[in-house]
C-alpha cells in the first residue's frame, strides 16, 4: 500500500474519533461502565455464617423437686440400714457391693477405694462407729446428652476417742449405675436436707424467672451496639438492659450476654442442683452457650429459693 493511501485512511479515522467525541459532548449523551465489584469481593464474605448450633437442654417440668428429694431419702434410708453393719465396709470391694445394691452397678471401682481409703484410719478400730448418712443436697446434669442424678451426702462416724468425723461424699448415677463416687473431709458447716424444710415449693419460680429474662433481656440491636463499642459494659444501652435484670448481683451478666450475642435463647440449662448450703433454700443452675461450631462457654446461675431471686450469675 502507498504511503499516501496510508495517511489518508489515518486521517479518516482520526476524524471519525473527533468528531464522535464532539457529537457526545455536544448531546451530554456519555458511554456508562459498570466494574463488578463483586468480582474483586473476598470469598469470605460470600460464605454465609453458620448458625450456632442448639445444643440438648433440661427441661425443668420433667422433674419434680419435691418427688426427687424423697427417692433421694428413701436411697439414704437404705444405705442406712446398710453401713450399719460393719461388713459392709470390711474392705473398699465389699463397700463397692453395697453400693452397687443402692445405687446399680459400680463403674468406677477405684472411686470407692479412694473413697474408703479416705475414711479408713477412722473405721479402723474396733472402738469406731458408723453414725449415719444424711442428705447435703441433689440435682440432675447432662452428662454425654443424657440426665445422670447428681447428689451430695454427708458420711459421719466416730473414732476410737468418740470424737465426730464427717466426710462430703459426692456421687453421680442413672437408672442402671453409679457411674462416679468421691470424697472430701467436712471442714466447714453444712445444712442437712429433710422432707419438710428446703423451700422446694419455691423451686419452680426459677423457670418463671428465667423465662422472663430471656424474654426482656434478650437485645440483639444491643449487641452490635456493644460490639462497635468494643465490648465496653458501660455502654448506655447495655447498661439500661443490665439494671433491669431482676437479680440481686447483675455483674456476671454481661459476660452472658456477650456470649449469647444478645439472644438469650442461645442460652442452654445443663443441670440444677438443690442444697440449704450455705443458705436456705439454695439452688443453682448450670447452663451451655454455644459460641461457635464447637466451642462452648458455662454459666452458673445462683438462685434463693427462700427470697425467690437470683443471686447472681458466674462465668464457669
């Protein structure tokens, strides 16, 4: 091609360009582009977050506080009758057998002969006596998913000089075993449990109470406020949330609330447990917070069943 015909067709082009730039500023008629962002967008961001898991919970009305305290008597009665005779803790094999006749089959044999080698220099002598077994307090908690009873006794005897020895056995079993038993001396007082005196009538308003501080103390809009605030538990609208609660120490809340993300729902009871120690009519409850996939947070929630009010709220 000719050098000229090449310089004409440049200038063809070249003024096809201008004149078309000319035309689009004269008519305000603009190309648009659009870039997809969402292109450049981190996968991360794309993933939905997963939803915390529900974990099993207790549910309070499937047990009866009052039916629960006399099979845990009637237990007693009968390990009374036993420990008696003095052959029944010959040896921690023999004590074993009798518990396991009480209570199903022993599936931590090493528990009892912790627990016999404990109160051994006692019971040694011809000269010591067994006294009684007497009830310090009971419960329920999930243990592997599953509802074990959960009961604390006070072993007394009485040795060679006369003097008392008391000894806090702590012990775990289901329909079939007793799946745990151990023991510490009983250094400080202690409130026995009987039939007539532990407030248990009082015991349900728990789950009133509880229900209502799920209902009116659960915020999420709360949350991502205190979140943006880096987690600062003065925020003014925690706070206002926080006086609410209907407990007589409100500090442990906060740690609650930023574990449930605000929803109190996600707030799971694990067991509960009875006592008049140190206090009467105490009771606590043991909950699970799923933070994440599999990671689990425990609250403990301390209620007087005497006063009908939370006493306060601890991080496990």
């Amino acid at each position: 091609m000719k050098t000229t015909k090449k310089w004409l067709i440049f200038w063809g082009i070249l003024g096809a360009l201008v004149l078309g730039f000319f035309i689009v500023v004269l008519t305000g008629n603009f190309p648009q582009f659009e870039i997809p962002f969402s292109a450049f967008a981190s996968n991360d961001k794309q993933i939905k977050k997963a939803d915390l898991p529900k974990l099993t919970s207790i549910a309070l009305k499937d047990y009866n506080d009052q039916e629960l305290l006399e099979q845990q008597l009637e237990k007693i009665n009968a390990l009374n009758t036993k420990l008696k005779d003095t052959a029944t803790y010959a040896s921690s094999d023999v004590l074993a057998a009798t518990l396991g006749e009480v209570y199903g089959t022993v599936l931590q044999p090493k528990g009892v002969f912790r627990v016999y080698r404990l109160f051994y220099p006692v019971i040694s002598s011809e000269e010591a006596s067994f006294v009684k077994v007497s009830l310090l307090g009971y419960g329920v908690r999930l243990e592997d998913d599953q509802p074990v009873k959960t009961i604390r006794q006070l072993w007394t005897f009485t040795d060679a000089d006369g003097k008392r020895n008391d000894y806090q056995i702590a012990l775990t079993y289901d329909d079939k075993n007793l799946r745990s038993i151990s023991a510490t001396n009983s250094t400080s007082d202690v409130t026995i449990m009987t039939k007539d005196d532990t407030y248990l009538d009082k015991a349900a308003d728990f789950e009133t109470t509880w229900d209502d501080i799920v209902t009116n103390q659960s915020d999420e809009r709360v949350y991502t406020q205190l979140k943006k605030a880096h987690f600062n538990p003065d925020l003014t609208e925690f706070t206002a949330l926080e006086n609410e609660l209907p407990a007589k120490e409100k500090d442990g809340f906060f740690e609650l609330f930023k574990a449930a993300q605000g929803n109190l729902r996600h707030v799971y009871l694990a067991g509960f447990y009875h006592s008049n120690t140190p206090t009467d009519g105490q009771s606590e409850y043991y909950f699970r917070v799923p933070t994440s996939e599999t990671a689990i947070r425990y609250f403990k929630v301390d209620y007087d069943r005497l006063q009908q009010k939370i006493e306060r709220i601890e991080k496990q």
